[in-house]
C-alpha cells in the first residue's frame, strides 16, 4: 500500500476500495438501537463526496438516522465461493446502502 492510500486520520482512502467495489462492502450498526447499515463502495464515495476520504470519515459522518447514534463500518468481504458470485453476481451490499431493521 502507497503512503498515499491512508488519509490524515491513518485509515484507508475509500478510492483503494474501487478495484474489489464488487466485492467489498462496509458494514456498521447502531449501539444503540442494534440497527445495521450497509454501504457499498461506490456509494460510500457518493455519500463523502470524494474518493479521498477514508474509511474513518465516512463513519464519522454516518448517523442512524432513527436514533441518531454514530455507526461504526468496517470493511466486509463477499465470503461466497467463486462460483457462486459468478452464478448470483454482486451482492446487494456492494451495490448501495441498505438498512436493515
């Protein structure tokens, strides 16, 4: 990983997540009202507004949005056999940002 990759705050910018954005998703839940989030890279970056932002902000800007309790993501692999993502395709997750109650 280039020095270039890690933001100011030493986590990931969300640009290095742009070649496995199939493949990858961030995930997080409410502590205090157990809801959880998923956020797919592409809409990660539509929600900061740049590539440049790290994994770090964008947790510290996501809120949820019933409780209003801070959601911490992590990062989240897709954890199917090869041949199943070639059958099913990309995961939801990957794809946008969902909330499940």
């Amino acid at each position: 990983m280039s020095s270039d990759s890690l933001g100011p705050d030493g986590t990931v910018r969300l640009r290095c997540y742009l070649p496995l954005a199939t493949s990858l998703y961030f995930a997080g839940s409410c502590p205090r009202c157990d809801r959880v989030v998923t956020v797919g890279v592409e809409a990660a970056i539509k929600l900061m507004g740049s590539a440049e932002a790290t994994v770090r902000e964008a947790s510290a800007r996501l809120r949820c949005r019933p409780c209003g309790g801070r959601v911490d993501l992590v990062v989240c692999p897709d954890t199917r056999n090869v041949e199943a993502q070639r059958r099913d395709g990309p995961l939801p997750e990957t794809q946008e940002m969902r909330v499940r109650e």
